[in-house]
C-alpha cells in the first residue's frame, strides 16, 4: 500500500549539511499496523514528514497505492504528537472534526454522521459542543483522532501521538486505537520511541538505528488480536519480543558496537 | 458569595472615584471667575444644549461618519495587505522598508498635502484617518500571520484545508488576537485623527467645533466638546473591548489552560 525506497533526507548544504536519514526502505501492506521505533533524536519525525508529503526528501521515493507522493494524499491522515498545537482553539469539538469535511463532497447529514460517528467512536460524544481546552490532554488527543478517522483515510499516521500522556491514559488510548482499527479497517504507521507501545500495538515492527537514520531490523509481531493490556504483556512471546528490540534500540545507542549492551550499562535509558 | 461581595465592592470602587472627581471639578469651579474654567454647571448645560441633540446631525454625525468610514478602510486594507505581507518573506522584505517609511511620517504632515490632491471635503478627512489607521492593523496582521505555529500549517496541509476555507477558518482565526490588538491600537488613532483633520480647513465636525468655539471665546461651549470628545473615546474602547471578548473568548480561555 504505501512503500518507501531508498529515502533520504539531508537538511543544509555544503559544510553544515546534517544527513537526517542515511538510507531507509521498507512497505506497508493493506491493513497493517506497523510501528516504527528508534533512538530518540533519530529522524522519526523527519521520515513521517517525508511520508506524508509534507516534507520533500533529498532523494528517494514514497509511493502510495503505486503513485508517488508530493503533497500530502487525500487518502491519508496523521495525528500529531502536539495535539495542543494541531487542534483549532478557536472552533469547538464538532468544529474541529468537521474541518477537513468541508472541502469533501457530501450532504450535510452525511457528514454530520461521520463527525458523530467518529466523536463516538473515540468515546467524547458527552463533549462534543466542548472546546479543545477545556478538555484534558488525553481527551484532545482523543479529538484529534475523531478528526483523523473522519476523514475516512484508507491510511493513518501518527507521529508519537501518546507520548505527552500519563502512563494510565495513554494505556486506555492504545487500545482505544486497537479499536478505531477494527471498526475503520484502516491501515496504520504509527512512529513512538516506546518499545513495549510498539510490540503492543502493532503486527510489524521497523526498528531505526541513530541519524542518519537506516532500518536496523524489521521483525513481525505475531502475537494474537485483540490485545489487551495485562493478558498480551504477559505472554512470553511479548516479553520476548519486547526484549528483543530493546536491545537493538540500545545497541544503536552505543554506537553499534555487538557486545554494547553489556559494556555500557548507562546506555540502558528507560524510554 | 464572597467573590461576589467583592466584585460588587470593586464595580462601587470604579463608578465612586469619577463620581467623587466631578463632584470636587463642580464644588471648585461653581464660584470660578476665571474665564477659562467656567463651572461644571455651565458646561453640561451647554453640553446638554448642544449635544442632546441640536447638533447631533450637524456635526457628531460627520465626525462619527469619517472616524467610521477611515477606520473600516484601515482594517480591511491593513488586514488584507497584513495577510498577503505574513505569507510571503520575500513581499515583506521587499515592502519592508517602504512600510517603515510610510508609517513613520507624522500624519498631520500629510494634511496640507491632503488638501491639495484630495481637497477639502470628507474624503481627504477620511483618507488621513484611514493612512494613519492602517499601520498597527497591518504591522500586527504580518506578525500573527507570521506566527501561525508550523503545526497547524501542517494539519491544514494534511487535510487539504486551502482557498477561503483555509483563510477564514484556520490562518485568520489564529492570527485574530495580534490582529485585534492593532485594531485597538487604530481605534484611539482614529477619533485624534479625526480631531485634528475637521481642525484644519473644516467647515463641521466636533474637531471644528472645540476650534471654533475657542476662536469665538466661547469657552463652556468648547468644554462641552471637549467632554464629548473624551465620551467618544470612552465609549469606544468600552465597545471595543467588549467585541474582543466575544470574538476572543477562545483565546483567554486557551491561554488560561495553558496556564494550568
């Protein structure tokens, strides 16, 4: 469905040119859910901007359904991590998820539906006349995924979208978009820098090494859906996986170095 | 109750102290003899007599008309240019200096040239108002404009919000509170602006009428002008304000949660 080859992006030129991402290729399949770790500081937001189109790469490709992408694709919708900075302040909750509706060509019933629908769907229709900040962080989130699924995109990307949350709610918003899933069928990347988050959510993993940003390993999650919070963190295979990718994630922190993770303990950075 | 109670006291705190300031200017000046502070008494009866509402359409209606007509000019125009100028580096450096030119002349230079290209009828009053208006509504337009968080660019991008849609309901509402700032600013522009345009070559207007009256020795009367003038103003900024709080009340309460 959407597939990136041989993406690279250098900000600057001459001297003070800085290589963001080496080299990164990988696909995405119709309705999978893949998410992408890495190191902090690694590119992951730079690689979603050039995913979506916003961002121009230095050379490379990303194309979707077999056309490339320039301009961000009608087909595709993201949730950003600043939730605070994305949502319009100005226009209640409605408004907000009925904002990229305008432009589509439906009867207004039509999209009253949607809008309801998707406000339903991510648990807020007690708050649907609210403004975004009379909402708690967790709660806009929420909105800006309503504004996302309304618009009904065949793929969805999300940069960090949990990572301003308390730990509680941001459990609660994992299975919340576990759940959006299911009901729209969509397909969705979903960049964090939090491992147990990328092994809960997601059917592949691509995991980054540090800037300038290659693809260290991609691996396949095959544990069961639907996910839950205790059972799925309890099985070994999780465990497992969960270790796994830790420890890629912190050898690419030390450098690269096969035998890192036992010779640099204060590598080990808690995500 | 308590808030209450106080804000009861500190509305009786606002409205006491100019009670208490007229009361001691009309004590003080009812045995003036001086020619120049005639007593309050006789200013609000000239004031009453002249403006409630013996010249109300003779000359408050001009001047409201001109202060109107230049201040709306102002803000379309500012607003409109301000918006082309924050979207575009390379059109706000290269008006830039011409900008900072054009607003740094004193305006009631531009007067004597007024009157010979435009004359002496309401345009060229309306043209100095409106010159000297546009500039704290443009300035503030381009920097809200420019400062529109890059994220919200981004989601417009991402949901294909562009054309008048993008403009109306994302890149204007953010910029509002800048842009309501400079209006305010204009807003007390304005009515001097105006003041000082019906002073030179007028023939109506309260601006004329406090001159003419001073020339005529009629100094109560000019008073009364003078007190109008500064009810205007009053009136306004209240209007004005009251407007914002409206139109902003996302704002206040926005800011107010990121308080915490």
């Amino acid at each position: 469905m959407l597939s990136i080859k041989h993406l690279s992006k250098t900000y600057g030129e001459g001297e003070r040119a800085t290589r963001a991402i080496g080299d990164v290729s990988f696909e995405l399949g119709e309705r999978e859910f893949v998410c992408v770790v890495g190191p902090s500081g690694c590119g992951k937001t730079t690689l979603l901007k050039c995913m979506s189109g916003l961002l121009e790469p230095t050379a490379g490709e990303v194309e979707l359904k077999g056309g490339p992408v320039t301009e961000p694709p009608e087909e595709m919708a993201l949730v950003f991590q600043e939730y605070s900075r994305s949502l319009l302040p100005w226009l209640s909750v409605r408004g907000n998820v009925v904002m990229p509706l305008r432009h589509k060509k439906l009867d207004k019933a039509e999209r009253t539906k949607l809008v309801e629908e998707a406000v339903d769907a991510v648990g807020l229709s007690g708050f649907i006349d609210r403004y975004p900040w009379q909402l708690s962080g967790g709660m806009q989130q929420r909105v800006a995924i309503a504004r996302a699924i309304a618009y009904q995109p065949e793929i969805l990307l999300m940069d960090e979208p949990f990572a301003s949350v308390d730990a509680q709610t941001r459990g609660d918003l994992e299975d919340l978009i576990l759940r959006v899933r299911e009901r729209y069928d969509m397909t969705i990347l979903f960049v964090t820098h939090d491992i147990d988050e990328s092994v809960y959510l997601s059917n592949r993993i691509v995991v980054l090494t540090p800037s300038p940003t290659e693809v260290r390993e991609i691996l396949d999650v095959d544990l069961p859906y639907p996910r839950d919070q205790i059972e799925t963190k309890e099985l070994p295979e999780f465990a497992h996986l969960r270790a796994h990718v830790y420890r890629l994630i912190k050898r690419a922190a030390a450098g690269e170095q096969p035998d890192a993770e036992s010779a640099a303990p204060q590598a080990a950075e808690a995500p | 109750m308590r808030p209450r109670t106080r804000r009861v006291l500190e509305l009786a705190l606002e409205i006491a102290v100019p009670v208490v300031l007229l009361a001691i200017i009309w004590v003080w000046s009812a045995s003036s003899e001086t020619f120049y502070y005639p007593p309050l008494s006789e200013v609000l009866q000239r004031f009453a007599d002249n403006w409630l509402f013996e010249r109300f359409a003779s000359d408050v209606w001009p001047s409201l008309r001109r202060m109107g007509l230049g201040y709306a000019i102002a803000v379309v125009l500012g607003v409109a240019v301000g918006t082309a100028l924050g979207g575009s580096r390379l059109l706000r450096l290269g008006t830039a200096p011409v900008v900072e030119f054009l607003r740094s002349i004193p305006p009631p230079a531009l007067i004597p040239f007024g009157i010979v290209v435009i004359g002496v009828g309401d345009s060229m009053k309306v043209f100095i108002i409106a010159f000297v208006c546009v500039w704290p509504v443009l300035l503030n337009t381009i920097d809200g404009i420019e400062g529109i968080d890059p994220t919200l660019k981004d989601t417009a991008r991402v949901y294909g919000l562009s054309g008048t849609d993008r403009l109306l309901r994302m890149t204007l509402p953010a910029a509002s509170p800048q842009i309501f700032a400079g209006m305010r600013l204009s807003l007390s522009l304005a009515l001097i602006l105006m003041v000082i345009s019906e002073m030179v070559a007028s023939t109506n207007g309260i601006g004329f009428f406090v001159l003419q009256s001073q020339r005529s020795f009629a100094i109560a009367e000019m008073w009364s002008g003078i007190l109008l003038l500064g009810f205007l103003g009053y009136a306004f900024n209240l209007v004005f304000v009251l407007l914002e709080r409206r139109v902003l009340a996302w704002h206040r309460g926005a800011k107010a949660s990121a308080l915490g």
